[in-house]
C-alpha cells in the first residue's frame, strides 16, 4: 500500500520510531507532518542508539525524510540533528524541510516555561520545547516561517513585528526579559545558510512520489490522546497527531491515504497531567516502569504507567481510521502473573460503556473495568513468529483483535529492530 499514515494510538511513547524504522526500510519516503522537537523517538538500528526529535525516524535507514508544512522547528534542533547524521554517515541531503513549517523561537520556549509557571496546580506538565507558544502564533498570524530565514530583510521585519507583542508580554505580564532584535535576528540569519538546502515543496514532492506508486510512510508524533481537537483537552499538545492531520500537515488530499497503522503499547503510559483511568495503584506501577524503562526521551520524566485501556484504543481506532495495529513491548509484561485489561469504563451512574466520553467530567470519573487474563510467565525472546508466541500471550494480543475489530499486524517484543513479529 503506497500511502501508510503510523500514528501513536495512545498518549504517545508507543514506539512509533521503532515501527517508522522498520517500515521506512521499504518506503521511498517518510515524512513528519506535526509536532515539533517535543517529540522523542528512540531507535536501536544495527547496536547503535539513536534518539530524534525533530527529524522523522526514516533518517536512521537513509531514507528521504520530510518534515512538512504541519511541523513546528527548532532550527538549532534540527541542524544539530543534521549534525548527527553527518557523523553517523548519513548522507544528510536525505532531508527535506518544507519552507512553511513553522520556526519555534527564543521566545516561544520562554514563555512556554513562564505560563506552565503560571498555571502552577493547572499545569499541563509540556516539554518546554516552546512547542504551543509557536502554534499558539501560528493561528494568529505572527508566526515566522522556514522560508522568512532565507529573506534576511522580510526576516528582520517578521521579528521586528512580534517583539514589539512579545516583549511587552514578557516583561509586563511574565515579569522576565524581553529580546532583543538585533540579537535574535542575527542569530536567526546565521542559520539561512545552512538550513537553504534543505527547503523544498513538500507537497508537491510527495504527490509526485505517489504518482509514481511510491511508498511514502507518514510518522506522526505524540498520539491521539494528545491530539488537540480530539485528545484530553487542554492536556493535549497544540497540533494533530491523528492520521488525518498527515493530510493537512503535508499538502495532500485525505483520498490519498490507504491505510492507517495505529501503534499502542500493550500497556498505558503518560507524561505529564491528565487523567489516566487504567493507571496502576500501588507498587505494581514502578515495577511496570522499570521493567518498561519508561522515562521520557525528551525531558526525562517518569511515565505514569497503566493497564491496557482498550476503551481508550477503540477511540483510536475510530478517530484515526485505524486499519490495524502494531502492538509494542509485549515483552514488558512477561513477568507478571495476571493481567488486568480494561474493556469498559464504569461511568458516575453505575452504567459501563465500551465507547469513550465525550465530555470531560465524564471521562474524569470514569472507572475502569478489568477483564483480569492469565500472563506467561517466561521471556518472549525465543518466539519468531506470531505463532510461536507463548499461548497467554497470543490470547492477549487475540483479545485486543477481537475487542477492537482491527487486525494486529506487528508484535513487538524486544527493543532490536528484528524483535518485531509481522
Ligand atoms: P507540549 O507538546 O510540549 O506542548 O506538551 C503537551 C503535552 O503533550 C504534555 O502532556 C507532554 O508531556 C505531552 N507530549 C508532548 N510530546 C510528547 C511525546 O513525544 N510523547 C509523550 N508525550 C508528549
Ligand atoms: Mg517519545
């Protein structure tokens, strides 16, 4: 299937870099079409260690990489990314930026920091990255694109514009220093010559790679439940992750995509605030996190970790279109005795519904319902198939088919690159 959207089905951290990385090895294309350096993708390819933030997860197999419109950069992110793969020996011309993403800046990680101040108790615990503060300015209009670097002069006056805004902001109301121009600009120019080359029409560059039937895999970043129409509002990040925000993010119709791969844990993690109604009470949580190693890429935080939510999963599969599912770190999970799954969630008037709630307080007092399934008890190391898989762990992975009514597709059990069973 030529056009392939990977989107995180959760609250992100599925290990949709693992997946994007061994799809891209028979891709023509990857692209990243929201988000920007809050994203955390760690990948393990051939014993080395990679971990990405702005660039997509395709680079590390040397496949063109595309950072589309929808996408929010870090300039020093992105070339220090760059940078990386230069040293790894990979051919950076690989990488295409779409001129109108775009450009987080000085101020946006500013105040990102001083409203998460600000909110104290209401924090949504970001990544600081700046990441709402640049889209926040990008729907109103004042935002600083890609291409404004490559205009020393229409750069300068953009600056000009939002620090005559940003400075009063940052002194009267957040108390801190404002910018200066003459600073930013210049340190903003310095980067037009290095980031020029990689600049291109990135919607036209992949509806003509799918013209030609090539495969082009679209990676999105966070998750659904991160999505800002569609996720746990405001706990959220500010752009779409879900599968049809790659349509918008990249410059294509939605008619192009043919198929949907959502990646979930067989488990439940999140960062930062929000509720999370399958979360583990009691010891069992951090015994989930260290065997899961479930600390965040980007800011090093714990993961707050719970039992697989499939009331949250069939959302997924209904907002992104889901065609089937990778189901990740299986393997996390031998050690335990029995499993809980919740199937349902009980709701304040004692009802229980397989659908997620539509409205907020609903969904913050929703209790879980476990089904508890019988755990294997033994490494999945030996398995190379499917169906070599110990039988109460194909029964688990059968489970989540049969409640869902999407096929399975990849089972990963391990962090190589070969520890995923189609
Ligand atoms: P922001 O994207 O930095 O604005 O953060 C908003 C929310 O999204 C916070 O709860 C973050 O922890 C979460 N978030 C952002 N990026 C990721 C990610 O890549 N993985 C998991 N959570 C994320
Ligand atoms: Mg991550």
């Amino acid at each position: 299937m030529p056009a392939t959207v990977v989107v995180g089905a959760q609250w992100g951290d599925e290990g949709k870099g693992k997946i994007v990385d061994l799809l891209a090895q028979e891709s023509d294309v990857v692209c990243r079409y929201q988000g920007g350096p809050n994203a955390g993708h760690t990948i393990v390819a051939d014993g080395e260690t990679w971990k990405l933030r702005q660039l997509p997860s395709g680079v590390v197999s040397g496949t063109t990489s595309v950072v589309g419109a929808g996408c929010v950069v870090d300039p020093e992110v992105f070339l220090d990314e760059i940078d990386l793969l230069e040293s790894r020996g990979v051919d950076p011309s690989i990488v295409v930026l779409s001129g109108n993403a775009h450009l987080i800046m000085p101020w946006h990680v500013t105040i990102d920091r001083a409203s998460e101040r600000r909110l104290g108790k209401l924090q949504i615990g970001t990544t600081r990255r700046g990441i709402g503060p640049a889209y926040a300015d990008k729907a109103s209009r004042i935002g600083i694109r890609v291409q404004d670097v490559l205009d020393a002069k229409i750069l300068r006056q953009k600056i000009a514009v939002a620090l005559a805004e940003k400075n009063v902001w940052l002194e009267r109301v957040y108390e801190t220093e404002g910018f200066d121009l003459e600073d930013v600009w210049s340190r903003y120019a310095g980067y037009a010559e290095r980031l020029a080359p990689f600049v291109g029409d990135v919607s036209l560059l992949i509806d003509d790679a799918l013209r030609a039937g090539r495969h082009v895999l679209f990676e999105g970043a966070q998750a659904t439940m991160l999505d800002l129409d569609h996720g746990t509002y405001p706990f959220v990040t500010s752009s779409n992750p879900i599968a049809s925000g790659a349509a918008t993010g990249v410059g294509i119709g939605p008619t192009r995509i043919d198929r949907v791969l959502g990646v979930a844990k067989a488990y439940v993690t999140r960062v930062g605030e929000g509720p999370l109604p399958s979360e583990i009470e009691g010891p069992q949580q951090a015994r989930l996190r260290e065997l899961g190693g479930e600390y965040g890429t980007v800011t090093g935080r714990e993961r707050r970790c719970g039992w697989l939510d499939l009331v949250a999963l069939r959302y997924a599969v209904r907002v992104n279109g889901i065609t089937s599912l990778a189901l990740t770190k299986l393997d996390v999970l031998s050690e335990f005795d029995e499993l809980p799954v919740c199937i349902r969630y009980r709701q304040r008037d004692g009802s229980e519904t397989p659908h997620f709630p539509a409205h907020q307080s609903d969904f913050h007092h929703a209790e879980p319902v476990f089904e508890v399934v019988a755990g294997w008890r033994r490494p999945l190391d030996e398995a190379a198939t499917l169906a070599e898989l110990p039988g109460p762990a194909r029964a688990y992975v059968e489970l989540v088919a049969r409640e869902l009514e999407v096929p399975v597709e990849l089972v990963g059990i391990g962090a190589a690159r070969d520890r995923v069973l189609a």
